[in-house]
C-alpha cells in the first residue's frame, strides 16, 4: 500500500494518478523495497538476483508500450542504491518513465543512487524521461546521483528527457552514452533548476564510434539564489559522425554556473561543434513582459517557464 | 485623448547628461492615427519608450483619458491601456508564439483567434503559432509577430515602432492594410513611428520631430514632400541645428 505521499510523488514524477495504468510494465519502488510490480505485454521486470535492482527486458519489435519504474524515498534518511538494466530488443520502440522524488521531513540525508544501464539492439529507439524532484519540511538534505549508460547498435536512436526543478540539494549526474553502430542517434534534453545552496554537477560523455552516428545535447538550466551548477559536457567523434551540444544558462542573484565543455575529433570526418551561453535574464525581455501588463515577477516567471519547457 | 505636457528625457552619460527630449507637448483625440517620422536619432523611439514608461521623464506630465500616467511604472501604464510594439523586439528561448499573444492578450486564446492576429501581419498563421520566439525567426518575422502582440493586446493607444523595418513588400501590403482597419474601427488610438509614405498616407497627423523636438505637424501632404527632398539631398537640413550635419 503507498501512502499519499507517496502518491503525490508518483503523480509529479511519473504522471501516474492512483494508481499504475493496467497491463504495462510497471515497478514501484519506495523506500528501497518493491511495492508495486506489474508486468507488460512485451516487457517483462524481474528482481536482480545477484544485487539491488531490476532487469528489464523488452522483446524485439515491441512498439507504443510504456515502462514505469518510478522511485520513492519517504523515510527520512535512507540511502538507497539500485541498479537498472535495460534490454531492448532490435526494432523495438518504447517510453520509459523513471523519476525519483524525494520526501524529507528529518534532519537526516536521503539519498537516491541509481545506476541505469540500456543495451538498444539494433534499430531499437528508446525515449527515456527521467525527473527529479525533493521536497519536504526537514532540514535534511535530498541528494540524487543518477548514473545512465547507454550502448546503441546500429540504426539505433535515444532520447533522453531528463529533468530536475527544484527540491533536490544535492546532485551529481554522469550520462554515458556509447553510439557504437553505424547511424545510432543519441539526442539529450536536460532541464535543471537549483535555488537555495543546492549544487548540481552534470557530467556528460558520448562516443561516436559508429560511422554516421549523431549526437544532439541541449541542456537548459536556471541558478538561482546561493546555488552552484557545473558541466563538463563531452563529445568524442571516433568516426565520420556529427554532434552538437548547446548549453544555456540562465543566472540569478547570487549563483554561479560553470560550464567546461571537451570536444574530440579523432577521425577527419567527424563534425562536432559546441555553444555555451551563461548570463542572466535580459533586461529587454522583462521590459517587454511588462508592457503587456505583467509584473516583474510575473515576467521573470514567464521567462524561465518557457526557457526551461 | 493622450496628452504630453512639457516632457523633458535626458540619459546619463560619461560626459554628463545628455538631453534627448526636449519639451515635447501634444494633444493626440482618442480614435485618431498620429505618424511620427524624422531622423534617426531625433528621439522618436525615446518618445515611445517615456509614454510607455520605459524611460523616466526628467519633468512634464503624460495623462490618457483623465488619467495621470506620469508617475505610473510600465505595468500599470499597460493597464492603464497603452501598448508598444519594439522597434527591435526581444527574442525569448522556450517561448511559443501562441504563449506571447495570449500573455498580451491576457487570456487564453482559441487556435482561431490567435491565427487571426497572425494573419492580419501577413504571417501564416500555422507555420508560426507553436514556434519559439527566438534566434530562428528573422527580423522581419519577430517584428510582425510583435505587432500580433499589440493587436491581440487590444489597447486603446497603440504605439507602432518603425513597424516596416525588415518586412518584404508583400507583408507590407498586408500590414498598411491592418493599421487602415485598425483605423476604421475608431476606437483605437494609433500611433505609428515610420518612414514609409503608405503609412503617412493613411495618418490624420504627421508628426515631424527631429533633435529632441517637434518640428512641424500637419497632414501627409504638407510633411511628405519635406521629407522626400531631404532623403534626396541625403544630408539632414532639419538637423543642421543640432550640428549634426
Ligand atoms: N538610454 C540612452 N542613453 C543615452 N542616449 C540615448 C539613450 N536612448 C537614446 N539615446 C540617444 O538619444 C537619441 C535619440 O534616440 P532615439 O529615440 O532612439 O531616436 P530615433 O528613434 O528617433 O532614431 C540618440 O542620439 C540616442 O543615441
Ligand atoms: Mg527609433
């Protein structure tokens, strides 16, 4: 049985109202125990016997399904540590909806650490969404270091959506991506928002091995307050390939941002190109808001909703 | 009506104060069309942004309909019913178009209603309604979808900022043709910045300002010729004053 709480993290993170939608795959962790599981047509989750964790197999072909394997940590406190692996199988193509929120009522750390690691077959396409969200009245802190490794077969694509608005004090992200075939596409959305004295560091790495494969990495992120955000965004381009990463942030008060972009070339076809952009708000851009009658509040509010959409 | 009274702007600069208005006062009735052309550097954009409230007035009055706008900030003079269309509009990553006109609006619109306020600046309404308003639009589009921002605004007094820059001939066509509507309706009050004779021609006013001043004022026929023969001598008579020539 979930508590509300409990719901109420499942709705922000994984859309799901009372409860899971029926014949999809579905896992639902709380606390680091299992408390829900459901099983899809083509996709089966089973325990991990030898650690923490769950396997997650997606037949080849599979196509529209959804998988849920949302996250809850409501017990001030704990610590919990998962690993998730993904088989998709060649052609298949599928959602997968993971998110961890955090509920903190202690003074002690809560703590989430996952570690998701998808094998995409060949011509598999994954849209992977992934948020992250803390609350709650304690003063301890919510910390979220997610891990998610990538290895793409030929033709294969991802698209990784992930996201972090608020809540969550501490995180420290690593994205591996490895595009081993030919024609493998790997695009990343990411969002974050830090206020507070939250930190955030997000590492990044993707390898272009396969011939023609591509890359697209947009990060959008807001600082606000005491915060601190770093990124080390890297691209390396093994073959004829292309990648393209832009990262934009927007500061406020006191933050400070911090974006250390690397990019490689390591064969003469490979095309690979980076922008990064840090600065507060334009001026213009509140004035403009304004003259259509909202206030300043209102408008800096516009602002970052559609910069961080 | 809107009515200026003695306004004086000046900036700061590294040598001092600069004075960019210098005592402007106007009477503009309620439902008329005003153009304001001149110079560039004359102070017609300073003029807009001081009625809006985006410059302070150094002194003088701004009233709208009995109403004293002067010690007004932006937000209250847009409630207060006056609407400005940028001459260089910011551009804002993530923001939709159809997010913008139903900021101005401030409402909700239906697909259709915001297709129209496209269409009447002579953009396809379904290529742009779900764009971003950013660095992919070029200048002429951001311009005519600020426009759409004013119409959908629907303020009594409407300030235009050289609303042709960057626009093709076509879509100016389309737009002289919205402000003639726009004009027809009566309740709108219209001020236009512009150097394009179509829209002077369709002024009951022309408004000629030039060095921080009002230098003649009168209908299209009077104005236009002044300007022409100077466009020809490519050298500012009207300034000659100032200095600047
Ligand atoms: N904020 C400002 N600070 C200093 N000078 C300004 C400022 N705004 C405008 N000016 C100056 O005032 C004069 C009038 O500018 P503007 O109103 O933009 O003219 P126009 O729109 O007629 O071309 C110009 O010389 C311009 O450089
Ligand atoms: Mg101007």
């Amino acid at each position: 049985m979930l508590t509300d709480i409990q719901k109420q993290i499942l709705a922000r993170v994984a859309d799901m109202k009372d409860t899971a939608p029926a014949h999809t795959a579905v896992n639902i962790r709380t606390n680091g125990q299992k408390a829900y599981r459901s099983q899809g047509e083509h996709i089966k989750i089973e325990s991990k016997t030898d650690r923490d964790g769950i396997d997650i197999r997606i037949d080849p072909g599979t196509k529209g399904e959804k998988v849920y394997i949302p996250v809850v940590v409501s017990a001030s406190g704990f610590q919990d540590m998962v690993y998730n692996d993904f088989y998709v199988g060649e052609g298949a193509d599928v959602e997968i909806i993971a998110g961890c929120g955090i509920h903190n009522d202690g003074c002690d750390e809560s703590r989430h650490d996952g570690i998701h690691t998808f094998y995409l077959e060949k011509n598999a396409r994954v849209t992977y969404i992934e948020r992250h969200y803390g609350e709650g009245s304690g003063t301890g802190k919510n910390v979220l270091n997610p891990q998610t490794v990538l290895y793409l077969k030929q033709g294969a694509t991802v698209t990784l959506e992930t996201s972090q608005i608020g809540g969550v004090d501490d995180t420290k992200r690593y994205t591996k991506i490895v595009c081993e075939g030919a024609d493998s596409e790997a695009i990343i959305h990411e969002k974050l928002l830090t206020q507070g004295d939250q930190t955030a560091v997000s590492e990044m790495d993707v390898i272009l091995n396969g011939e023609n494969s591509k890359t697209r990495v947009i990060s959008r992120s807001v600082a606000k307050e005491n915060s601190v955000q770093t990124f080390y965004p890297r691209v390396e381009g093994n073959n004829a390939c292309f990648g393209h990463v832009s990262c934009d942030s927007i500061i406020m008060g006191n933050a400070r941002v911090k974006s250390i972009p690397a990019i490689a070339c390591n064969h003469v076809d490979a095309g690979l190109m980076h922008e990064a952009a840090i600065g507060k708000i334009a001026g213009e851009q509140i004035l403009k808001l304004k003259t259509l009658g909202l206030t300043d509040a209102e408008a800096e509010e516009k602002i970052l909703e559609g910069f961080l959409r | 009506m809107l009515e200026l009274k003695n306004l004086c702007v000046s900036a700061q600069s590294e040598g001092g104060k600069t004075e960019i208005l210098k005592n402007i006062s106007l009477q503009v009735e309620s439902g008329k069309f005003l153009v304001v052309t001149g110079p560039n550097g004359g102070g017609k954009t300073t003029l807009a942004r001081t009625i809006m409230g985006i410059m302070p007035a150094e002194s003088g009055e701004i009233v709208l309909d009995g109403t004293d706008l002067t010690d007004l900030d932006i937000t209250a003079r847009a409630k207060a019913g006056v609407s400005y269309a940028f001459q260089q509009p910011p551009r804002f990553k993530g923001m939709k178009v159809k997010d913008l006109l139903e900021i101005a609006a401030g409402k909700a619109l239906r697909l259709d209603e915001s297709c129209a306020f496209l269409t009447q600046v002579g953009l396809c309404a379904s290529d742009y309604i779900a764009r971003d308003v950013d660095g992919s639009l070029s200048g002429g589009e951001v311009k005519r979808i600020e426009i759409a921002t004013i119409l959908a605004r629907g303020s009594k007094l409407m300030i235009f900022d050289e609303p042709e820059a960057g626009i093709d001939l076509w879509s100016f066509a389309r737009l002289t043709e919205t402000f003639r509507q726009l004009h027809a309706r009566g309740d709108v009050t219209i001020i236009i910045i512009s150097h394009q004779e179509r829209i002077i021609r369709l002024a009951d006013e022309v408004l000629l300002i030039a060095g921080g001043q009002i230098r003649d004022r009168g209908p299209a026929d009077k104005i236009l010729p002044m300007i022409l023969s100077d466009t020809v001598v490519g050298c500012n008579m009207l300034d000659q004053e100032a200095g600047r020539c």
